[in-house]
C-alpha cells in the first residue's frame, strides 16, 4: 500500500519524497525524464559569494538519501491523468494505475516559445533545450550561435555554453509582437535584466544598474545604449537588434535582424544579416501545471509566479483534499527554492496523514521558514516581484479557505 505518489523527480519532488519517508510514510516517484533530477540535472553556475551551483551533485545528494529512506523512484513512466476516487487518487501513468490518498505534484516549469520564421529548421532550439544537450547529454550544439531573447535564464545557459566552449555570438532581441510580449520592448527587458544585475558579470551592467533604475535616466540609457551592445561574459548584448526570421535551407545558416527604437519599433532599411549555426529561443518560463488542471485544481492568475498555478496554501495544500504542490508548479523560481518547498510539501502530507510524531508541527515550521529566508537570499530570481506574488496567493489562501466567515463554495472540494 503506497501513502504518498510524488510526481516530478526535480528538486520539489525528491525532497518532498524525503521528507514524507522520513515522516514514516511510504513514498513512489514517477518522472518521465531517464534519470532524476529534474532541471537540476542541467544547472551550474557561480553565486555572487563565489560559490558553484552544481546541480548535477545536488541530485545526486537528493537521490542517494532519497534511496537511504527506502523511496521507490521510477523514471522513463509518464503521467497523463490524475483523479480523485473517494479517499484515494488514482494516477495514470504509462505503466498502469497507482493509487494512494495523497499526491504531491511537483512538475516543474516549461519555456514559452517565441514563434518566427524559419525557426523549424534544424539547429534552432529553446535556450532550455541547449541546456540539457550540453550539460546533461554532453552534445556539442554547434559552433558559433545567437540567442534571440535576453531573460535570467539567458545568462545562466549562455554562461554554461561558454563552459563547454560553445561560442554564442550575440543576444537580440525577438521582433515586438502579441507572441513576443514583453520579451520583444527593450526598455522591458532592461528593467526586468536590472534587478538581476548584482548577478552580471560585466561591471558596465553592474555600475549602470543604480543609473539605470531611474525612469528618466533609463529612457535615456536605452536611446544612447550602445549599437555594438554591451558585453556580458564577452558577448554582445543587443538590446536595440530585433530577430525578424531565422534563415537556411536545410538548417539554420544566420538570422535577419534590424535595428529598432526604444520602444522595438524596426527602423526601416536597417536589415543585415547575421551568421550562425545554432539559434536559441528564451521566451521565458511559465509553471507547468496541466496535471493540477485535470485534478479539477483552482487556479489563480498571478502574473508574478508566471501566470495560472493551482491554488495552494503556504504550507503546500491546494483545496482538493490530499493534494499537494510544490516547486515551479507553484511559481518560477530556483532550485534551491524548490527544493525547500518540497521538504515543506512532504512535512504538510506527514502532518495531515498523522505521521511525523509530535515534532512534525516544528518541522513543518521551519520549513515554511526555511523557504521565506531561502528566497530572499536567492542569487536567481526569474521575477523580481515573485514576493509580492507569494503574498498575493497567501491572501487569497486566506481569504477562501482560512476565515470561517468567508467561506467560498469551492471550499474544500474533492
Ligand atoms: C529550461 C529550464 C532551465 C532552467 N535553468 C535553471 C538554472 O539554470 N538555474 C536555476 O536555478 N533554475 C533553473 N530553472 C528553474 C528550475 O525549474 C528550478 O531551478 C527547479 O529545477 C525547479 O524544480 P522542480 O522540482 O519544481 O521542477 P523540475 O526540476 O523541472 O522537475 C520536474 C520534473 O517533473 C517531471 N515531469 C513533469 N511532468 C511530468 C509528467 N506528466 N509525468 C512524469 N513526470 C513529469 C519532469 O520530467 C521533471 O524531471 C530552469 C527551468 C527550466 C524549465
């Protein structure tokens, strides 16, 4: 008899599995990936204390202790539907029916592509995909390359690439448009770059950040910013070059960019073409929550966590009773963030099946500490209002599901 089915063996998940075995409970975990791990299988970078993040030891760490507290993890099984059946969910997966009373769905985070001409050829790739080609399955994706779209998640990779002596050639933008969004204005892009720019690792981003926080002064900087870019890691930055296709015939040979105003309006007559092999897409990420959908999940609307994610308490309950979430299906945000929402995750599921013994309620709080303090020290945050956001989801936590008077009709389905 299973008590907890953990799908997602990521950071979220292998840590909620930990907690929930150290609280006594018998634990599964389903990932579809080969190997656990999640994204962390394809992260490495330096924090601003000068430490490295390797995330492949960091699965590795997860997965060995997760195996000590007799986890059972099964990889290579996908799962394409969840529902509840009285007490119990069942889960179906690619191997058949699991059934247990409580479920923690830690999914994780997927890119948003940016659609543009030319970009199924081969050797274009979302900037993720690069990822995991080269740190994970060590595949060299070509020789010289331009990144179409400048987000965090840009600067991690395109570091990483530069590791494996990949040469990225430069970073534009994509052409303004309802698909591009905000990822298309440069002034947008600036502004959400700067409150990362304690991370860059050229000093011209750093010393102009404080400059560059001003509305005026950041107009102004984006009308004088450099043609030529500014270098990050030796590689030009072109906040004023738009992508318009991606060009070849049997695979990518270059892309057409033109030049654009402060606000990403193209500049006629300003085309030229750039040479390239690879071409990477960074749309951004947003959480990857279907599975929380077909459960028959409330969602909430939250522009800072990434957009639609299931409604969930601070200690990881959603409304329907028995499931839990944790990690990106929650929000984007770090590894380390994830991995500490799903010790909470676990310590919740302990809590409600009456497991952990009478110190479960101060593992549970530190835990839900532990996350709060993790996030303000995080070296990666993929939006800079993500607390705001957080908040706004306690709120609403409370406001439906905490104060007697204010009961909604969705109280605690399922
Ligand atoms: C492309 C990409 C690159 C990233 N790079 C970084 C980075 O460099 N640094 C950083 O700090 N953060 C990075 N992140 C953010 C990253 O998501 C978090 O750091 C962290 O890995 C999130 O942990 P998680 O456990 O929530 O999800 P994940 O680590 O994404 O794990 C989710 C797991 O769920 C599995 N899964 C999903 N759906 C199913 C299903 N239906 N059936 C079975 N299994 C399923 C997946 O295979 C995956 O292994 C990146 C995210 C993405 C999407």
């Amino acid at each position: 008899m299973i008590d907890v089915i953990v799908i997602g063996a990521g950071p979220a998940g292998l840590a909620g599995a930990i907690a929930c075995a150290s609280s006594g409970l018998k634990v599964i975990v389903i990932d579809e990936f080969i190997k656990p791990g999640g994204r962390l299988l394809g992260q490495l970078h330096q924090e601003p204390s000068g430490e490295w993040w390797n995330g492949i030891k960091e699965s590795d760490r997860l997965h060995q202790e997760a195996i000590r507290k007799s986890v059972n993890i099964h990889c290579s099984v996908s799962v394409f539907n969840i529902e509840k059946d009285d007490d119990f969910w069942n889960v179906h997966t690619s191997i058949g029916t699991l059934t247990a009373p409580f479920v923690l769905l830690a999914t994780g985070a997927a890119e948003y592509p940016i659609p543009l001409p030319g970009w199924t050829l081969p050797g274009v790739m979302s900037i993720g995909a690069a990822q995991v080609m080269t740190n994970v399955h060590r595949v060299q994706i070509g020789k010289k390359g331009i990144i179409i779209g400048a987000n965090i998640l840009t600067f991690a990779i395109l570091n990483e690439l530069q590791l494996a002596d990949i040469h990225v050639d430069r970073i534009v933008l994509p052409e303004k448009s309802p698909l591009s969004g905000k990822a298309g204005e440069p002034e947008e892009v600036m502004k959400s770059l700067l409150s990362a720019a304690h991370l860059a690792p050229s000093p011209l981003l750093r010393m102009g950040s404080q400059f560059m926080k001003n509305n005026w002064l950041r107009k102004k900087g984006m009308k004088f910013f450099p043609k030529s870019g500014v270098k990050v890691n030796g590689t030009p930055l072109l906040l004023r070059k738009a992508a318009l296709e991606i060009i070849g015939t049997e695979k990518v040979e270059g892309v057409r960019v033109a030049d654009t105003d402060v606000n990403g309006t193209i500049i006629p007559g300003t085309e030229t073409v750039n040479e390239a092999d690879f071409v990477c897409i960074a749309g951004g990420l947003y959480p990857l929550a279907e599975l929380a959908a077909v459960s028959g999940c409330p969602f909430q609307y939250i522009p800072e966590l990434g957009g639609h994610v299931p409604h969930h308490s601070e200690t990881m309950e959603t409304p329907l009773t028995g499931l839990f979430v944790a990690g990106n299906i929650t929000g984007i945000e770090s590894g380390k963030i994830a991995m500490a929402q799903g010790t909470t995750a676990g310590y919740s599921i302990a809590k409600h099946a009456g497991k952990g013994g009478p110190a479960i309620d101060e593992h549970l709080t530190q835990a839900v500490q532990n996350v709060r303090l993790i996030r303000k020290q995080s070296a990666i945050q993929f939006n800079p209002d993500i607390e705001r956001g957080r908040r706004k989801m306690s709120e609403l936590w409370e406001n439906l599901y905490e104060k007697p008077a204010n009961l909604h009709p969705i109280q605690k389905l399922g």
